[in-house]
C-alpha cells in the first residue's frame, strides 16, 4: 500500500486501472456495506458477537471504513465504541469483511489498520474484538486473559483479542462490554 501524494488518502496497488482507496465510511455506503457482510458473512452474523454488542447502536461510527474500487466497495470494517465495566475508551472491532472476488490481497488488513490509526489518534485506549489469533496477531492483536472482558452470549476465550495503545491500558478494563454513545 502507498499513499496517494495528491490527496494524501491511502491507496492499494496505484498502478491498478482503477486503484483501491481506503477512506471513512458515510451514510452513503450503508447498503453496500451491509451487502458486503451479507456475502462475506452469510445469514447468520446476526448471531456474532459484534452484532449483539452492537444492537441499537447507530449504523456507522466515525470509525468504519471501506475500501473501494471506482463505485464498488470491496472491504468494509466496522468500529463501535463501548465501555467494559463501565468504563469507556475501548472500540469493539467487527465485523470485517472482504469481498469474495478480493480475498487475500491486503484489503481486509488495510480497512481495519485505517480504522486503528484513527482510534489511536482520537485518544482510544483500546480495541477489543473476538476473531482467529492468527489473522489478528499479525496485526497487533494479543489475547485478552480469560473472564477480563464479559461478552453477551457464549464467547470462546481463546477468540477475544485486543489491541492497547498506552502499555498496560488492558490492565484498567475489566467487567462487562456494552456498547456506549462515544469514545470518551
Ligand atoms: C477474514 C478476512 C476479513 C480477511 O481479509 P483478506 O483481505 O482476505 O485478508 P488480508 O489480505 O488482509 O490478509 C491475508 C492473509 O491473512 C490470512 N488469513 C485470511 N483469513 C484468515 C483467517 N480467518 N485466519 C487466519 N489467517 C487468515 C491469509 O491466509 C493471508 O495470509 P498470507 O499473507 O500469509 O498469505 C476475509 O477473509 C473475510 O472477509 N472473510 C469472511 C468474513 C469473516 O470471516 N470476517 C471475520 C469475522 S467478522
């Protein structure tokens, strides 16, 4: 991935006919966003965690991010702030999903790596999510010990990751996620 020197906005692979762009999610994405978890996730993603966690909350948080390619969205990632234990400051990671024709080629880790810079930069402590170890370790992600962070629902505690941006910030959140108004 380089950046675009004209507009700065991250692009993947610019000497592609029509290059990638990864940039904020609007209101405008809504239905290709949920298209894409459609195919990427089938019909029952409801049941994910990040779905119930996210219940109610609006749509879109000024974390999500797509990329596309001229008109057709080919990753989507959503972030949802929430509070653990009452306390706020987390994001909750997910879902993220690529579409099936562009698997593999670096989309999936350049939403979601967008969407942490701009958690990092807004003051975030952390961002938890439940997802495989070995996508997610990669990327930063290190497991969470087991019964810190409560989820609604029956959750594999090998799956539940996160991601701190101040060492030992995990340390402070313990206790039930609920997804709350803002980061702050
Ligand atoms: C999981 C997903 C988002 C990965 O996106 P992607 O753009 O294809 O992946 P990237 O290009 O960022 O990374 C590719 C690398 O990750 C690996 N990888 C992809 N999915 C993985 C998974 N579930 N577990 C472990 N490794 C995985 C690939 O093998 C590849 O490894 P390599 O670089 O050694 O060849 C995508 O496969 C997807 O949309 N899957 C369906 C929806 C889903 O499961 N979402 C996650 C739960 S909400």
């Amino acid at each position: 991935m380089t950046a675009n020197k004209d507009t700065d906005i991250p692009v993947i692979d610019d000497s592609a006919e029509t290059p990638v762009t990864v940039r904020l999610a609007g209101p405008e994405d809504l239905v290709a966003i949920t298209k894409a978890h459609q195919r990427a996730l089938g019909p029952g993603r409801y049941a994910l965690t990040a779905y119930r966690v996210r219940e109610g909350t609006p749509p879109l948080s000024q974390f999500c991010h797509v990329a596309e390619s001229g008109k057709d969205i080919l990753a989507a990632v959503r972030f949802t702030p929430v509070s653990i234990g009452g306390r706020s400051g987390a994001l909750l990671l997910g879902p993220v999903a690529v579409d099936p024709n562009h698997l593999n080629q670096g989309l999936g880790q350049a939403v979601i790596n967008a969407g942490i810079a701009r958690a990092r930069e807004s003051g975030a402590q952390l961002v938890v999510l439940v997802g495989d170890s070995t996508y997610y370790g990669r990327l930063g992600f290190a497991p969470v010990p087991p019964g810190q962070i409560r989820f609604p629902g029956p959750v594999n505690p090998a799956r539940i990751l996160a991601m701190e941006f101040v060492e030992g910030a995990l340390g402070g959140f313990k206790g039930e996620i609920r997804a709350s108004d803002g980061l702050i």
